[in-house]
C-alpha cells in the first residue's frame, strides 16, 4: 500500500482514456478515492501525499477534498507575468505561460474553483496541505485587464485545523485562496499575483499567519482580506500593487500587521471595515504612488484621498512605528483641491497612534479623526497643521 | 551507494521482522549505521536523507543521531487536536488521531526520547535537520489534560550548529523539542501544539531564531524556553494559549522578541527570569484573557496578576512599540480586588519601555517599577494613575 | 517525457564518463539541454525539476539556466564552519567539510560561477528556483580567512522576476548569491555564512524580499547589499558577524529593514550610502562587540567608531523602534579618546529617529547630525549630552 502519489503515473479506474493533462482534477479525485478505500480504521488515517511533477495540466473536474493529512504538492510555482504578456505583443518571446507544476483552472463541470476543501461531521478537516504548484486562471476573457473570469484557485469550505498553503503560485484567478472558518492557517512563502483577489479569510477565523509571501492583487479585489478573524498575524510580506487594499479588514480584532511592506495605488491600502478593535499596526513601510502601467491606468478603487492611506473604523487599535510614503502629484488628488489624509480614524475610539514618520512632497493631513470618534491618542505622527481633528477629546503631540 | 533512503523500503539485516510499522527507531538507526558505513572518509561525509512517507508508524527505540547532515524527512506535519478529541465523545468521528507521516512516540527501550541528536568530540554536528512530520506522544495517560507523559519528541544533546526543525508537527509530547548548547538553529514553519513544553532551548546558545511558527504549549511548560542563550530572534511567531509563558527567558542577553503574536490565558506571557539584559520586545501583540475551555479552567500557572503580562527581571531591556490587550474579568483579578500589572520591572535598572498601548476594560497599573530597579524610562506606555512605580528614580511621561 | 531529473541517473550524451562526482556541471547542462530539446512550444514550457541527492560532488563547468520555471533542488544546505576548521587542527575530528547535497565550487573553464541565470529576449526569465543545497567554494587559498578567492555561487545575470533561492547553504564563497535586476525575488530560510559577501542586489531591483534567514559574511564584504533597490524587505534575519556591513543599502528608496536581529564586529552595521531615501529601519535589535575570534582580530571594515553604527547617507528615512547594545571598551574606541556614534545621518534632510533605545558602558552619542544635515527629527533616543548636532535646523527631544 503506497501513500505517495504521482499524477502522471495514475490510472483511473473505467476511465483509461483520464490523463493529468486532460483533467488532473479526475485524477486527484481517484487518487483521494483510493486513499479513502485504503484508509478505513478510524484510528489511523494518515492521509498521503499527491505529487504534481512540473508540467502543464488542465483540470476540468473540481478536487473534492475530503480527508485530513492530505498533502498535494507540486514543484515549483511557475509564476510569469500574464498581466504583462497579455498587454504586450509576445511575438518571439521564449514562452508566454507560467509553468512548474502547472495547473489550468478550466473547470468544465459547472463549479468555479479548481479544490474544494471540505467535509461535514467531526472533526474538521486538519493538516491539509497545498504546496509548490501553480495555479493559472488562463484569462480574464475579453477583457484581460479585468481581473473578473468567476475563477477560485483554492476554497476551504468548511471549518478547518492547521491547514497549510504553502510556497504556492496563483495567478489570473479572479480569486486565488478563499479559506472559510480557519484555525491556525498557514499562508506563507507564497507567490500570489495577478489574481482579483489573492487571500481572502472568510466566515470566521483565529491564531491564522499570513506570513513571507509575494503578493499583489488586481484593481478589484484585495491582497488580503479577512472578515471576523482574531488573533491573525500578518507580517513579513512584501504585498505590491493593485489590490483596492493591500490588508482588508472587516470586524476583526486583536491581529496584528506588522514588519511588512506594503506598495499600492489607492487610497485604503489598510482599510480596518466595520467594527475593528484592538489590532496592531506596526513597523511596516507604506508605499502610496499613482498607477504607472498605461493599460491599467483607467482602474482604480473608487476612493478619494480623503479616505485615508489607513482608514480605521473601530477603537482600541494600535499604528505604532510605521513609514508612509506618499507620492501623489497634487495634481492627481482627489477630490481635486483637497488635502490628503494619511490616517483616518473614521469611527471608534481610544486609538493609539504613535511615532508614525509620513514623507510626502505634497501637503498631507498625517492624521485625520472624524466627528464621531472620541479618546484618538496622537503622538509624534507630524505637526500640529497636519493634524484635522473634528472634535476636541483628542491626545495629541506634535513631532518636536 | 545510495545516499536516499525510504523508512518503507529498508530492511534491519538480521532482525527480518522489524518494519517501521511496528518500530521506526530500529529502521533509522540501522540506516544510519548503513551511511556510517559507507561515509568513512574524514573529508568526505556528505550523509543522507531519510524520508518517512505518509502512514502510522510507532517509534520503540529511540533513534541516535550521531552524524552530520542527515535529514530526517516526512510529507506532512498531520497535526490534529487531540485535546478536542479526549475531551470529546468521538462516536462517528472520521478520524481521531494525527496523521500524516506520524510517528507514535512509544518508547519501550527505556528511554524518554523519540530522537537523540548527539555526538562527543569534533567537530559540533552540524545541519541536522527534522522536517516535516509528526511526533505523536498518543496520550497523557489518566489524565489527558495533565501534559506529562515523560516523552520528549527531539532531544539535541551535544553542541550543534546550523541545525533546523522546520514544518514539523509535535503534539501530546511533554516537551517537544529540546536543544542543549545550540548555534545559528532554525526553529522555523513548525506547528508546535498540545504538548507540555514546545520549544526548550537549554544550557546556552546563540545566534538561533525561532520563526514563522504556529506555537502552543500546555499549562505545565513554555510555549518557547531559552536560557542562557544571546543573540537569539524570536519572531513572526503565532504563539496561542496555553503554556506558562509564550515566551521565557531565563538569564537571556541581546535577544529579540519581535513581529509575534501572542495569546495567553495567565501572567507572565512573556517572562524575563534571572539577569535579562539588553533584549528587544518589540512591535508585538499581545492578547491575555482567561481561560475558555471548560477541562482546562481548573490549571493555571499559578501566577497573579501582579505577576505581570510581561515580567522583566534584569536591566537594559527594551519594550518598544507593542500592543497589549488585557481582557480579565475584575472578578476574575487576583489577587481579589488588587490592580493588574501589564509590565513588572521586578528587578534591573534602566529598562526603556517606550510607546506600548494597553487596552483594558478594567483598571489596570500598565507599569509597574519594583522598589529595586532604578532608572527606568516609561514614555508614552499610559497614564499617570495607571503607572505604579515603588520609588523615585525613574523617568515617566504619561501619555498625553 | 520526464520532468524530473536526478543529477546521479543522468547520463551526457556522447560523453560516458561524465559524472556528477566529477563534473555536476556538464550533467546539469546537459539536462537543461534536454528540457529544452522537449519543451519547444513557446504555449507550454514548464520546466522541471533537477534534483542533487546528498552526495560529494565537483562543479567544474558553470551551469547555464536559460528557461524559465527550473527548480535545482538538494536535500540538504550541509553547512559545516570551514573558518573554525582552518583554524584548528583536525586531527581526529569526525569529518571536516561540508555535506547535504554538497557541490565544490572548481571551475577549470574559466569561469568564476557556479550556476549563471541568464537569458537574452522577452520575457524575463521567471519562477527560477534554487533550493537546498550546499554550494561550497572549498578553500580561500593560502590565507584561509582572506574570504577572496574568485568564486561565486549563483549569480542571475540578467533581469528576472518571481526567482527564488531558499533553503540554500552558501560557504567559503567570495560571492555567495548575486542577482542582477530583481523584480519580486525571493531569498528566505538560507544559511549563508563565512562568504566574501552572502547576498548581492546589484543593478536594480524592485519588491524584493530577504527574510528568514541565518546569514554571516567574512570582514570583506556585505551580509545584504542592495543597490538601485526599492521596495526591498529585509525582515526576520539572524545576521551574525561578520561583514563589513550586515544589511548595506546603495542608492535604495522606500525599503524596510524590520524585525531582524544585527550583531556586527565593525561600524557601519547599517550603511546606507549614496542617496538613499524613505527608508525604515525599525523594531531591530543590534548588537555591536568587537572581534572576539583571534585568527580574524587582524581584520576589520577600515572604519572607525564615528562612522556609526547605523550610518544614514540620504533623507526622509526613519529609525524608529529599534534596541542598540554597544560593547566597545573605550580603549578599543578608534579615534582613541574618541566618543563613538551609535546612528550618524551623515548627509540629507528630514530624516526621522524615535524611540532608539542604545545601552552601552561607554560615552556615546546615540545621535550625531552632520553639520549638511537640516530637518532631523531626534525624539526619545537618548539624553541632550548623547545628542551631537553640528547645526540647529533639528528638532530634538530628549529621553526624559
């Protein structure tokens, strides 16, 4: 009985005419099918392991994955380019598609990711792990700048227990990795780009790093997102434009994004939605230019840059020790005329900002609080005339 | 001459019924005494790697790592929570035990130790390295919520260098890993849960980090112990409930707890035993609230709240940037009626806590000076009232 | 048509007695070779993967990767200290060189490389991976701790995007990694230690990240040096003496330096020359000592301790958050009688430094602005009697 498993020497059972390069999804299923055949003692089911050499495989069937322990590993992640192969003219170029152990979302059987991770009852499904393969979308359709084609790379849809996604590549998927109700997650050493959305933590969440990854989203979705999570560590990543934000937050508390550096186009690079209490943000370095690509230069996310670099909805959080840079032309502001704002505290209280250094040419608001928020303590975040308070139950200290 | 080994695939000569099945220790020794025999040549011993597919092995002999270079390799770290299944009715459970490639710590040889990483002479054994499977310590005997069941997954008990334990999964181990005198190890990926103590580093070291894990230890040990160690980085860490302390250092110098996240049930989160000196606490978050698992509520660390969420014995420390969330009920506070204490100064002069923000429903002292420590600087760490300093030799500047 | 290659399987074509013992180099040419004799269509070219067993081999001819999605993968960095080796006599001692998948570096065609990644025409090579294994350059010739001796282990020679080396164990190298023109590069979970210089960035590069690594380089040149760099994290690195510089910035912008732990034997631990700018420096902890091994005592970057400890050339950078130890007898200050510098911005405006903690048992000036300097912002790193401006357009405010 092996528990090693190699895609290109698997034979479907009444489907010899299933290859990996028609449809590994079929495949990976039969495999799981034979491992779940094989793994019948409730005491030990210790899963196995599916290898993806490099290749180039399409997957037509979705990966039902229904076991714990289950690794499916590839190597390498392929990434290249396809945002600028699709907005170049490729003739004479040497290849113009990603590779290692490429997988091509082209699902034919009416659902819309390639896995699916997820089992009903007891447990939750534990120690699945995807590692070192790609995952190309192929195409965003007509429009290759679009970043919408109703593909998912990854979904977790049921709770879930130290799961793994690991060293992975995805690209023009409109969503890469989309994990619902995690435990301890790892999404680390990742390569995650050109996909509308590349990391999304959905449902609920908690003790989840998001760590040492290369990230960068489309214009239509984020980088990261996570809703309702606590106790999420997202740090070391280098997270580059687009994405509407870098690290989208919506009801989360007590995580933390720290020692990362964030590059985007838009205003909301961090944006804390609804009720956010207690984060950190700390040590990272801000990066806020304008799109410089002429084929994406139409997009943006629909902020102004009154909305704030970082805008903060909830109380009690923590932006201690950050960069900012920003380099918007005054003449590319918006709303035209105003001044732009590097934090806004757009609801909450009790925030605690702190030794924050912005670099801008242009006049900025370092930090802004709106009306309704109450106890902001602002230290060391710039002068008093970069400072737009719009009550008075505020802390504040100029940089000296 | 192979220099690739499969646990699967060898055979004890002489001893034909041993399997990895029924005791992995007898295979991997005898593969290492099969490298040894072949890598005679002082100038030319390259060793091995030793891989453990997926499956359910039991360990009876403890393994003798006594070569350089060997790598000990598995697909899959197969952590579940066992603590979830002995305190649940598993009836109709898919699984109950972890999985992927697992190795039951069973000793019967007398020993306490799944591994032993030892050498005498020179030089130091160097890049040793575990990867990436399971050490399952299978139970704590009458009482699964004891953590003590003697067992130990990894033991180092010579000087090492360059050693790595990466993407293991340890869990139901009284202590997990330990490493005695240890230089530049990589304690990194690993998912560290369940057990008494995780990571111990004991008698000295330097120049080690411990990175990019997913940590929890029981109620009985450390989530990370060091002691004499200097220069060691402990960073972009997840380390979640229980364990004594998240982070202990005793006698500890020129280290670095960074970048982490940091969830605990008890005081003392991160302790500074003995003379700590010169360390880095910064740019993390820190959440403490009370237990929340019904087995579990009778244990704690027999610590109060007085005690300090981080308490700091020694001098010249700095606690730079973090956020502390402190969410205990007040009657839940003890002693009955006292004010917690976020930061305890117990002893050392000097210190330098600068720009910490501590959220609290409760009143809380945020510092706390022993009458001993002289010198010390609180800037910005909350307000007067909530400053608790025993004499007068200090420098405080409350939080506008 | 395979995808995975084992160097030792591997036969050349036309040349029986090539070997892998003998010539790595001819086999992985020859290889690639292959890859490319079946991958011709410029729609599907995904590489494969070359794997180097653990083993004793010789690299006598540079390996040429020009595709795209290759991964060179070992089992093993097999790290050993040769400077401690050198030193010694070895009589008697267990084993003397480098193992895990251990390839001497011994050109004999002429070239200084090892492994050239390098490809003329469209698109950038992509997704190129090295990764756990041993490059060794062997010997520094008639003065072993000279760290000169001609030898590179990889260097990408032309842009590239989404490249990785990771898991690597670099000795004895003059050059040990050095990449042209990176975009989205990945160098995490390396042990590179006792090279000329560990990691080069030259040319230019964009969202790059160094992180997770043990790195150390020889007293001749750099641990990180980066040039024309922006976007560049340099996070969660234990970087260990010694190195003229431990992260060195040339004409960088808008990169981090966070959360990593520095330990150096000269002045200049962090030198950023040229001009560079926005910048952050941040929740490091640094540790400065003088040369404590006597075969290296004669050796040292040539600087002296007004040089600086972080030495900043350029404006609009922040330092914020980070822990100083200097352990310098004051006789062993140069220029004697001298008080040393812990941060000197040595040129350009604007710079921001808060909350700079520096212990030391000598007189120091934890700040000094030279006198071109304007606009420095100096809060909460040390006592007015610390602080050493040549110019009053500062702002300073004093650790109280």
């Amino acid at each position: 009985m092996t528990t090693v498993y190699d895609v290109t020497a698997w034979s479907v059972p009444g489907n010899p005419t299933a290859t990996p390069y028609n449809d590994i999804g079929l495949i990976i299923n039969s495999i799981i099918a034979d491992i779940k055949s094989q793994q019948t003692s409730q005491a030990s089911k210790p899963g196995a392991v599916i290898y993806i050499p490099p290749g180039d495989y399409s997957l037509k069937t979705r990966v039902n994955v229904d076991i714990s322990f289950l690794t499916i590993r590839g190597s390498g992640h392929g990434f290249t380019s396809l945002s600028i192969r699709y907005n170049s003219s490729t003739s004479g170029w040497h290849e113009v598609n990603p590779g290692g152990s490429r997988v091509r979302v082209e699902n034919t059987d009416g659902n819309t990711e390639a896995f699916r991770v997820y089992r009903a009852g007891d447990p939750r499904l534990s120690a699945v792990v995807f590692e070192n393969f790609c995952l190309d979308g192929v195409s965003f359709g007509s429009n290759q700048n679009s970043y919408v084609n109703g593909k998912t790379g990854i979904l977790f849809d049921s709770a879930n227990d130290s799961c793994r996604v690991e060293r992975m590549g995805m690209v023009y998927l409109e969503h890469g990795l989309v994990v619902k109700d995690a435990d301890a997650l790892s999404v680390s050493g990742n390569f995650l780009a050109e996909n509308g959305t590349c990391v999304k933590l959905v449902g609920s969440g908690q003790a989840t790093k998001v760590t040492d990854n290369l990230i960068g989203a489309g214009h239509v979705g984020f980088s990261v997102y996570a809703e309702n999570h606590w106790g999420l560590l997202v740090t070391g990543n280098n997270i580059f434009p687009r994405g509407q934000s870098m690290v989208h937050f919506k009801n989360c508390t007590r995580s933390s994004i720290s020692a990362n550096r964030l590059h985007g186009y838009y205003p909301g690079m961090v944006h804390f939605e609804g009720v956010c209490t207690e984060n950190l943000v700390g040590a990272n370095h801000f990066f806020r230019e304008t799109e410089k690509f002429d084929p994406l230069k139409p997009y943006n996310n629909g902020r102004d840059d009154l909305f704030g670099l970082v805008h903060i909805e909830g109380g009690n959080n923590s932006v201690i020790g950050n960069h900012f840079s920003y380099d918007v032309p005054s003449g590319s502001v918006t709303p035209s005329g105003q001044t732009p704002t590097i934090i806004l505290v757009a609801s909450g209280n009790n925030n605690y900002l702190a030794t924050n250094n912005t670099v801008s040419a242009t006049a900025v608001h370092t930090v802004t609080l709106d009306s309704s928020t109450t106890g902001t303590k602002v230290l060391d975040c710039g002068s008093l005339a970069q400072f737009q308070p719009f009550q008075s139950s505020n802390s504040f200290r100029a940089t000296p």
